[in-house]
C-alpha cells in the first residue's frame, strides 16, 4: 500500500521553532511530528510513502534515510515548482499513487491522533467508493472543513472549507482514504482538495465520512501544540502507561525521556514532556509544557504553558507562561519574567518581558 503526506509549506505559524527545523521533524512527544504518522502508516502494511514538499532541506532528507531503515518503507520526495495546494500534489505524484488498483492514504502533516489506518481501509473498502475522510467534531469550525452527512448514510452531501456561518462542527480532520480512479479528478496545477475536489465528489456521492475516535489535534501552531500534547499524554496514560514517568514529584500525566534529570523537590506536571538530555534543577515547578532535547531548567524556576525548544535555558527563580515559546539556544537570565514572548534562536534575554511579542 501506498500514501502521501502533505509536507508543503514553511511551517509559519509554529515558528521559532520551525528555523531550526522543518515543521515535520520538530518533536512531538520527543518524537518528530512525522514518525507518528509513518510508523501507523508502516504498522498498517504501507510500503511507499511520499513526501510532498516545496523544497527539500538537507535535514529532512537525511531524517528519511532512517526513517527508511527502521520502518522498511520507501520514501519519495516529491518536489513542487510552485505550491500546488492541497490536492495538485496528488496529481504530481501519479505515478506512484496510481501504479496499482489499491486505495492509498492522504494526510496533512500536522494533525495527530491514534491514526486508526486499519479500521479506516476496511470501512473504505466497505462502501466501495472513490474516497473516505475522517471526522471528529471542534467547538470552532470556522477553522476547518465541515462536512454535513446525508441523513442515515455515511455519504457526505456538503463539504464546506472555513464556513462563516455555522453548518454544522464534524469536520475534516486531514486524513483520507482514495482509489487510484480519484486522480482523474485533479491535475498537477495549484487546487485545493478542500474547495476544488471535496464538493465534487460529495455530489456524485462518492465521498464517505467516517468518525475517528479517540482524540485528534491540529499542532500546527504553539497553543494547539501544547492542547494537543495533553491529549496525547492521556491517550497515552489509557494505551501505554508504562511510557508515562511515575515518581513522588510527578503530577498527572508526566512524558520524560529516560535521559531527563530531575533534581529535588520538585513539582512536574500535569502534561508534562521532559525531552533527551533535559535537566531540570531543585524546586522547579513545570505544567502544561514540552522542554526539548539538552534543555535545562534551573533551582526554583517556574515554567507553565510553554514551549522550550532545543539547547535552552532558563535560569534560577526563572518564570515563564502564557504561551512562552524559545527558539533553540536561548537563555533566559535569572530570576526574569516572560509572559507569553517568542523568542528567535540564539537569544539571551536579560530583562523581563511583561506583555506578549515576538523577541528578536
Ligand atoms: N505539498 C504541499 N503543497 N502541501 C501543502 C500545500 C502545498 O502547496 N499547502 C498546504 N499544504 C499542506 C500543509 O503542510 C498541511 O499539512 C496540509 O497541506 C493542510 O494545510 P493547512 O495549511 O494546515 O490547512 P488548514 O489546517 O488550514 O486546513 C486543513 O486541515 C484541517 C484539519 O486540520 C483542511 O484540510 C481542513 O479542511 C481541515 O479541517
Ligand atoms: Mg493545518
């Protein structure tokens, strides 16, 4: 079986985390965004996978030869001369979706959830037709696609992209399911799936919905990234607790990589994630936070809703909140105050930031 994962684009919003890498490779419950979905990709029996793309850093190419290795899959980068939008990638890459007669996953790169492949090829096969996505329901659908079903049918009969006024808040959550004959539908030009294919098939009846259950997130930007780790952490806490850290300082659902160092008197936790090489000092206090690889915390530092990209620091008596997100090696002095700052890599920030902007 084959896929395609849709890579495109810079990666603005979860930015500045996304200059030092491209969006798929920034960890995710110290794990890259991307294995999530290649590994449920590989377990269901995929083979090939390609990565569309705008441009193909040199790091991302050489995360895929590992990648390669450790799952036994393919990976094709399939390079756009300009964005072709959400579908005309699927176009550009044919050759290789449509080598076959079987269905091939799609996916939008920054969705996360239990990815249930296996359930969602069988409910496919089911109703024979040329395509089926996966729902779940948002309290915001303005921002996404929504889909209405037909009445006692898994049939879709509207699909509406970013909806001003409500029609309903089952939405589209970025994967799919398509037979080759789909293609026949797009051209390698700049469409979107969501305004030019989706409306389409749903009147010929050829588009289905299926219900995803279990959690899903969109982690394209710093807020959805931090909701979104928490409900990984609880799928997690159901399915695997074993990969969950349980000591005296830990509250609630604590991910630390077995590398993490955590000093004394300590209070970490709920949705915590301690990355590789992590060191967190005596008396910190941490909530609602992602620390990322060789990051360090020091003595009776505080940091609740933020994001600690790779290589940082925050000194003593440090306090960060509020959607504080610093880039990698950034060094926060101490005893200083950031509330809700952005901080560009290879910062040390000396004096407290009291309302929220970006720090260059
Ligand atoms: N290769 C390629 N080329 N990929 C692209 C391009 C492009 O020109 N433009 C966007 N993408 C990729 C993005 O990287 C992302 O993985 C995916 O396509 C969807 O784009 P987003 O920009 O993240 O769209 P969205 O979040 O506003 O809306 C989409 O996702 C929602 C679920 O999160 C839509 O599919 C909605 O219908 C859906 O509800
Ligand atoms: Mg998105």
């Amino acid at each position: 079986m084959k896929a395609l994962i849709l890579v495109g684009g810079f990666g603005t919003r979860l930015r500045p985390l996304t200059f030092s890498k491209p969006k798929p490779l920034v960890d995710f419950a110290n794990r890259p965004m991307i294995m999530h979905q290649i590994e449920a990709l590989a377990k269901v029996g995929v083979k090939e996978i390609v990565l569309a793309v705008n441009y193909q850093p040199k790091t991302m190419v050489d995360a895929m030869h590992e990648v390669e290795e450790l799952y036994k899959v393919k990976i094709h980068f399939s390079i756009e001369s300009e964005p072709l939008g959400t579908a005309g990638p699927l176009a550009l890459a044919r050759d290789i979706l449509a080598k076959d007669d079987s269905p091939f996953f799609v996916l939008n790169s920054d969705v996360i959830c239990e990815f249930p492949f296996e359930e969602l090829l069988n409910f496919h096969k089911e109703h024979g037709c040329e395509g089926t996505l996966m729902t779940t329901p948002v309290e915001d659908p303005t921002k996404y696609g929504v889909i209405v079903q037909k009445e006692g049918s898994c049939a879709i009969d509207r699909f509406v992209e970013k909806p001003k006024e409500f029609v309903g808040n089952q939405i589209n959550a970025g994967i799919y399911i398509f037979n080759p004959k789909m293609l026949d539908r797009i051209e390698p030009k700049p469409t979107s799936i969501e305004k030019d294919v989706f409306p389409f098939m749903a009147k010929a009846g050829q588009l289905h919905a299926m219900p995803l259950a279990g959690f899903w997130a969109d982690v394209g930007q710093p807020k959805d990234f931090l909701s979104g780790t928490a409900l990984y952490l609880e799928s997690l806490h159901h399915h695997q607790p074993d990969a969950l850290k349980k000591a005296e300082d830990i509250v609630g659902h604590v991910m630390a990589h077995p590398s993490a160092k955590i000093g004394k008197n300590c209070k970490i936790g709920p949705n915590v994630v301690l990355g590789p090489n992590t060191v967190i000092g005596d008396g910190v206090r941490i909530s609602n936070a992602v620390i990322m690889d060789g990051s360090s915390v020091r003595d009776n530092a505080c940091v609740h809703d933020s994001i600690i990209g790779w290589a940082s620091s925050v000194g003593r008596w440090g306090r960060l909140e509020n959607i504080t997100v610093l880039g990698e090696d950034v060094h926060v002095a101490d005893e200083v105050f950031v509330n809700g700052g952005c901080v560009l890599p290879h910062k040390s920030v000396g004096a407290n930031i009291l309302e929220p902007r970006i720090v260059m």
